[in-house]
C-alpha cells in the first residue's frame, strides 16, 4: 500500500478530475438555472444500448436515503448541501459513489427501496441500509434481509405483470441488470473494536462476514442475477473515526498517517473476498462477477491527495475538535456543538466516516476506468452487451 510515484499519481489524477469537474459543472448549471432540486436528475453521460437497472445491496456507503424511510431518521443541512441543497438521507455533503456511477450511465438515480413517496424504481432500486452489516443474518437490515427484500419486489413485480399491470422492471430487466454489493465496513470495524488480537479476527470473525457475503451472491444468482459488482471494503486505517482512538505512540502509523494493522486487516479481507468471486465466477454458469478494489483506490487517493485538489485527507470535515482529525465520539457531525468546514471540496473525509461529494467523485472515477476492477470490465457493460 506505499504511495504511488508522483508521475503516476499526476496521471491519475487528470484521468479522475474531469469526472469532478463535469459534477461541478453540472451543479453549476443547475444552480443558474434556478432549480430547487437540482440534484434529483444526473447530468447527461454515455448511453447504454437498452435501459440500465441496478440493484444495489450494502450500507451507509451506497444508502441514498432508506435508513431515513425505513427508520424515520432525518438528516438536515449541512447534509447535501454540495450538491442536493437540502436533506435526502445520504451521510454525505452530497452523492455518494452509486450516484456517480448512475450518472455514467445517463440513468436516474435508485430510489431506496423502502421509500413509499414518490420513488422511481425503472431504473432499479437501492436496498442499502447504513449501519447494515452481515450479522446478525435476520437483523434488520443484514445484507441477507436486504437480498430477500430483492426477491419480494421481483416475485411481486413478476406477480403483477402477469395480470396485466404495468410495473416498472420485467422479467428482462431483472435478467439484464447490474447487482452491486457494497458491505462490510461496518462488520470490519466490530470486529477489530472488539478487543481481539489481530491474528484471532481474521481467523474467528472473516469466515462468517465472508460466508455470508458469498450467499448473497449465490442467492442473487439463483433469483436470475447474471451480472454482479462486488466492491472491497476500503482502507479502515484512514477513517478518522479510527485515528481519533487515543494510542500510545505513533508506532502503528504508515507514511500516510493511518493505521498499517487496520488497513492489513482490510487488505486481507479484501483478499479473501476477491478469491471468493474468483471461486463463484467459475462455479455459477453464465454469470459474470466483477471484484473492485476499492481499498486501493481510496489508499491512493489519500496517499496522494494533493494530486486531486484535496488538502486535508485524514481530518473530517464535519466533526468536533479540530485538527488533527475533528472527530469526537460524543460529539458527531450534527450533534450538539458540531463544526462544519466551509469548503468540503477540500476534504476526502466528510464525519469521519463517510467521504465527501468530491472524493466519491475521485472514488468513482477510478471505477469507470475499470483499472481496478478484475476483469477489467467498464461499468455499462451490462447494458450494452
């Protein structure tokens, strides 16, 4: 996980910023325009050859607004308030990855599934939830509820299309589309806050997070899935969140400034999980499972964040407390006595969690590039074979 030489970075970084200033671009005009929901249409990008359907399965990451159906939650402004300008449900200061990656595809964006009001599900539907894990399996909402979630609106939308009602997917929208798995962050971090060594997690706790993981793909797979996006978990190391903990020293820090055990326990997840969709791809016939290593592009983005604009990759920039992380566990972003940033463009990390707007921008431009995806397939390939 070293940093990239600067040649390189400086050419990834002009690969990756055009996707940042179309988004601002866009923004731009749609501010000019006068538009109050600015954000609730992605800007034009390719197109794909047949209608593009998603359906997105994870947490807080990929969430575009079901905790706050589901749960009742409300997030107010400065939430949104980069792109949105108002409250949607997303932990961010505006898109998350998904909306990105909607947006290449020149589709709307998922509505969360359990949202009742005024949701558009012809371009699939989003069953993240944040704060979801894998554990416990019949929790809500678990990776495996959120999958059988999936098989009651496509028995249901089957169901209704054969008497005759219009339903916003068929069958051939189920069997062409795009499923996404986002997930195990959250399971990542219980796991390593549990006070066992390092060797005892990966050995006790990965197992069960992966196995369950693995049944999610089989399980989507044996619903009609063909087509399934499997990203990694990102670099724990790097969340303020995890380098407020109090420490003794700074012996555990890398050149980047976070934590080498979090992040080799991300990397080894990463490496199981990738194994697993390796194992999948050659046992279930006719599917196609792409593995995106996100935990090496967000590494590189923070390790060589001043090549993308940004001047503070490790401090939140909604939090409390101030440099060198802004991150107080009992005081966090909207909480009482919160402090918000006044530019978080300039920032990779939004609450100490989540990534801002414009480094899901960086996040996902390195996923079109399909460089880090094995097979190195682009994003819409599923819509335009």
């Amino acid at each position: 996980m070293a940093a990239s030489s600067g040649a390189v970075a400086v050419a990834a970084a002009v690969a990756v910023l055009a996707v940042v200033m179309m988004a601002a671009a866009a923004a731009a005009v749609a501010v000019a325009a006068g538009e109050d929901d600015a954000g609730d249409q992605p800007p034009p990008s390719a197109s794909c050859a047949r209608r593009p359907v998603v359906f997105a399965f994870g947490d807080s990451n990929t969430d575009t607004g079901g905790i706050a159906a589901g749960m009742g939650f409300y997030f107010p402004l400065p939430e949104g308030r980069a792109f949105f300008r108002r409250a949607t449900g997303r932990l961010c200061d505006g898109r998350l990855v998904i909306d990105y990656l909607c947006e290449s595809l020149n589709m709307s964006y998922l509505s969360p599934y359990l949202e009742p009001l005024a949701s558009d599900f012809t371009n699939g539907a989003n069953f993240a939830i944040s704060g979801a894990g894998t554990a416990p399996r019949n929790a809500a909402f678990s990776l495996h509820i959120q999958v059988q979630q999936f098989i009651h609106f496509k028995q249901r939308s089957l169901e209704l299309a054969s008497r005759g009602a219009a339903v916003p997917v068929d069958a051939d929208g189920f069997r062409n589309a795009l499923y996404l798995i986002d997930i195990g962050q959250n399971d990542l971090s219980a796991a390593f806050s549990g006070g066992l060594p390092y060797d005892d997690v990966v050995r006790q706790r990965f197992p069960a997070i992966l196995s369950e993981i693995k049944d999610a793909i089989q399980s989507l797979y044996y619903n009609g899935a063909k087509n399934l996006w499997i990203h990694g978990t990102g670099p724990l190391g790097c969340l303020p969140q995890k380098l407020a903990v109090p420490r003794a020293d700074d012996g555990d820090l890398d050149s980047s400034g976070c934590l080498k055990t979090l992040n080799a326990g991300s990397y080894e997840f990463n490496s199981q999980l990738s194994s697993i969709c390796d194992q999948l791809s050659s046992q279930l016939r006719g599917a196609t499972i792409v593995f995106t290593d996100i935990l090496a592009i967000k590494y590189e983005l923070i390790a060589n964040h001043s090549s993308y604009g940004f001047e503070e990759p490790l401090m939140a920039c909604c939090g409390h407390g101030g440099p060198p992380y802004n991150y107080d566990f009992n005081v966090s972003c909207l909480g009482a006595g919160y402090r918000v940033c006044e530019d978080g463009s300039k920032f990779v990390s939004w609450d100490g969690v989540h990534y801002t707007d414009a480094a899901n921008a960086v996040v996902a431009g390195k996923i079109l590039s399909a460089e880090y995806s094995r097979p190195k397939l682009p994003f819409g390939y599923f819509c335009n074979a």
